[in-house]
C-alpha cells in the first residue's frame, strides 16, 4: 500500500461518516458538527467553547456558529465562566439529554456498519490501531502547528 492510499481511505472513512449523520439526523434538524458537538459535551459538559474547537479539531468560529444553532434549537446554554470572564462554559439542556438514546442508536448502526467485514478476533485490535493512529497523528499536527 503506498502513503497515498492510507490517506485517501482515512478520508473516505470520515466522509462516509459525515455522509451517514446527514441522513440520519435529517428527521432532528441537526448538522454533523452539531451532533459532534452534543457527543463531546456528553462526556464533557461546562466545557470551553476553546476546548471544543481544539478537540475537534474545529475553528473557533465554526463552533461559535454550531453551538449558537443548537443553542437556538434549545440543545446548549452558554454561561460566562466564572474563572475567565472572556470564555463560556457549554452545558447541555434537558432537550439535549433526551436526544441520548438516539445518539447511541446512531452510533451503534455505524459501529455496526463499519465492522460488519472486520473478524470479532481482530475488532480490539482494530479499535486499538485506530486510537493509536489517530492521537499520534492530532498530537503531531498540533506540533508542526505550533512550529509555524
């Protein structure tokens, strides 16, 4: 395999992901991002919006657009954090909490549609080379960042 092709799989990967949320979140009214975005803060809720765009990997002013969205649609409120009044803190609404199950029923589809060819002795594996990958290669990223 050359390293041209490692980078075109990666990214036909990610763009049948985005692909998939578009037609799954059609019926809710939510983008992509959007759905990111709600995913993170459930398992980091009162985060910085500046701590969101860097896990992302996101612009800051895509996800100041996004969460001003969901927070029109009544998903976030956005609350002056109190250490450093020039940042917010994210949390999650009520309305954002009932949308749980339906993000695990989409996850889990994807789950299962991007494992159903990979052997159940090779799926940890799998799951372990992909983390590897992908926090040496956000980490080597934010490195030649910071170079220039």
């Amino acid at each position: 395999m050359t390293h041209y092709e490692y980078g075109r799989y990666i990214a036909k990967i990610y763009r049948s992901f985005q692909i998939f949320l578009k037609v799954r979140l059609e019926d809710v009214g939510l983008r992509p991002l959007e759905f990111r975005i709600l995913l993170w803060l459930r398992h980091a809720n009162g985060a910085k919006q500046e701590e969101l765009a860097e896990g992302l990997g996101v612009d800051k002013s895509v996800i100041t657009r996004m969460v001003s969205s969901l927070m029109q649609n009544g998903y976030l409120t956005r609350v002056v954090n109190q250490k450093d009044r020039r940042a917010y803190c994210l949390h999650r609404t009520e309305k954002a909490g009932l949308f749980d199950g339906e993000m695990e029923e989409i996850l889990n589809e994807w789950e299962s549609i991007i494992l159903e060819k990979v052997p159940m002795t090779q799926r940890d594996q799998f799951s372990e080379l992909l983390k590897l990958v992908s926090t040496f290669s956000f980490k080597a990223v934010r490195e030649i960042q910071q170079e220039d």
